[in-house]
DNA sequence: TTGCGTACACTCACTAGTCAGTATACTTTG
DNA sequence: CAAAGTATACTGACTAGTGAGTGTACGCAA
C-alpha cells in the first residue's frame, strides 16, 4: 500500500534520529535505518539522495524543536533572569541524568563530520546553535542587559561547555557548575541598559 | 632487520594520533594507520591487541604533552592571574586558526564512542580534562581565590565550551569570548582567599 | 495506463581481525 | 666456539562480514 511520501519521510527520519543520536553517524548503516522504519533500503534511497542527505535532515528536524525546548524550560520560570538560567541549566543536569542521554546532537555531528567542511549537516548545526544564541540576546536585551550580545555568546560558550563536560565525565553536575557561572556574569551586568539606548 | 619494540609502537602511536585526530576514530581504518607508520596491518597487530587498545594509546600519547603546552600558555607570562588566562585562550584560538586544527581530540573522540561506555579511551579522556581542571586549580589556589576549584572548573568548562564553538562555527573568536568571560568570572573572586583559610 | 512508492537481489569496496610462515637476533649446549 | 634451539619482529594472503549505493520488477492509486 503505497502511503503519502511526506509520511514515510517522516517515519524515515525519526528512525534517523533515534539511531543517529543514539549510536551516532557512521555507526548507523542506512540499513539500520531503513529497518527501524520499517521498510528497505531501496525505499529509503527513493526518498533521500545519500546518507548525507539523511544525516542533514536529521538535524534539520532537531533544530526547531530543540529550541522550543530551551526556550520553554526559560521562559516557564517566572523571576529573575538569574532565575531563569539556572532553571535552563538545572533542566540540562536532569536531561543528562537520563540513561539514554548522549549529549547534544548537533556536537557531536560537528565533531564527527569534521572533515567534510562543506556538509549541510554541519551548516544546520551552525544554524542551530546561532539562533540558540540570538535567543538569548532578545531575551537578555528586554531583561535590560547592557551588552545582551555578548552575554548570550558567553552562556552558549557555558551551555556548550556543560554538554561537553557531562559527556566526558558523565556527570550533571557539571551543568549546574555552568549555570552558577551563567547566573554570576549576567547577574554582573543588570540593569545598565538604561543608560545605553542613545 | 627486526626493530625495537618500543620504536616501532611508538611510530604506529604517531601515525595513529595523526589519522585519528585528523579524520575521526570510526573514518580511519587499522590499515590506514599500519600504511601510515609503513608497516602491515598483521604487525601492527602485533604491538596493539585491537583497534581499541590503540585509540586508548593514542590519547594516552596526548594527555601530558597537552597540560604541558596549556600550562606552558599560563606559565609564560608574566603578569596577573586574568593576563594569563586571558592568555591561554588568545593560544586557544590561534591554535583554531591553523588549517589542520579539528577541535580538541578528546572531546571528539568522547563523542565518537559515546555508546561504549567502559571504553578506556573514555577514561583516559576523563582523566585528562580532570588533570587539566587540576592544573588550574592550583594556579588558582597560589593566586589566592577563594574558591579556586569552583573557578577552575568554571574555566575548564568555557575552555571545553570554547573548543566546541569554535568547531561548530569554524571562528577563533569564541574562544576570546571565552576568555572575557573566563576573566571577569576570576577577577570578582581575586584576594579573598585570605579571610578563608581558618 | 501512467507513474509513484515499494521490495528483492545485487555490486563492489572496505573492515576488523587471523593464519601460517619467515628472517633476524639472542641463548643454550656439546 | 660452533651448532642448535628459541624468542622477537615482521609479512602477504586470507576470512567473514559490513558499507553505501543500484537495477529492475511489481503493485496500487488516480
């Protein structure tokens, strides 16, 4: 029974996903893939041109709903920004605490891929992390930051450095060492903006 | 002419740590590296009892010779705490200059074998980034803060965050962001120390 | 009846690891 | 001291399995 191609895609790459994330890219096969979804290898190359084509799209899927993630474990904590970035790190030392956690996606593609500069997959990555970042720069300027840009580069360097460190040392509390330091170099900073706006 | 043992490890561990750090763990083959150190792959499984034993030398090789040259970046100057840190991340991100730099070896390779979780690859990654953590530590500590593991470990973590931005967004300048940020954490701590120790 | 979506069976290159055997150097013994 | 034996360091050819990607045929829906 031939089903609508956007479903089986789909279905394609949520097996992606899983298995990527999971194992990672070159340790998944595109028949490991093709059997998690649930059909052949020859149906899965119908609806992607490569396994790169795959692994893009798998981060490509990651991007938005990561994001929304993040964004709702700050934005659900009524109270200071302080408040709010501790409550983002504490939810990624409870994220890392899960047996099936493996770190951030998008890392570890990058650090995989790290040999074909030009991959789309590594470019969605940028992507993500980028826009990470200009998510805490709004929400760091209406808080009254003076110099919100630069806060949110330093708490996505923290956010990043928490990932890395729990991956290698497989302890979350590494993300709680990173919050305490995101909270103390914005506390630092509050409420100078006012001067700023000429 | 049969050669030294040790000699002929060593070159397989140099052409190793040359393949592995340039291109990744699972994208290098054992017969890669035995062409590479110009030897057959039935000798180099003479000296390695398997692949894995030899990614877990290969980052053996790199764990004292990296604190070396770290501390080597802080030690060499002359001037006060945040000079040198400031310091190390200036070397950090010159180092991401160089065309042939992929990112921090055990951060990559963590990720890479993230689903075997005894491997001693692993440990031998852990064990360094602890080393190196201790190693600020106690620059912090004869520098007087007063809490100089929290601080080392915040670094550590900007350090780690550091190279995987500069790996994600191919820019040098994360790490001197990094560096601010490593500053100004450090410096709202300096000469408490002395009120501490009862 | 066209063409979309699927499956089976296949290619060919590569992968970790092994088998059996060899040349050289060191050690033992008559 | 010379011959025989033994450990060391090494090789080429191989196995058994996996990798990405493909040619072709078939069924179903519009």
């Amino acid at each position: 029974m031939p089903k609508n191609a956007a479903v089986t895609r789909d279905r394609i790459v949520a097996a992606a996903s899983k298995l990527f994330y999971g194992h990672g890219i070159r340790a998944v096969s595109v028949d490991d893939v093709a059997a998690r979804a649930g059909l052949t290898k020859r149906t899965l190359y119908y609806h992607f041109r490569s396994k790169d084509d795959l692994i893009a799209a798998y981060l490509a899927a990651r991007d938005e709903p990561t994001i929304v993630i993040v964004m709702g474990w700050m934005d659900a904590v009524q109270g200071t920004l302080t408040d709010k970035l501790e409550a983002v790190f504490a939810q990624m030392a409870r994220l890392g605490r899960h047996p099936k956690w493996r770190g951030c996606g998008f890392l570890r593609t990058a650090a995989e891929l790290v040999t074909t500069p030009g991959h789309p997959a590594l470019k969605a990555g940028s992507a993500h992390k980028k826009k990470l970042e200009a998510e805490f720069a709004g929400r760091f300027a209406q808080a009254g930051l003076a110099d919100p840009d630069m806060r949110a580069r330093q708490v996505m360097l923290l956010f990043d450095g928490a990932f890395s460190a729990m991956l290698t040392h497989r302890d979350p509390s590494y993300a709680e060492a990173a919050g305490q330091a995101a909270m103390e170099l914005v506390r630092g900073e509050k409420v100078k903006a006012v001067k700023r706006r000429a």
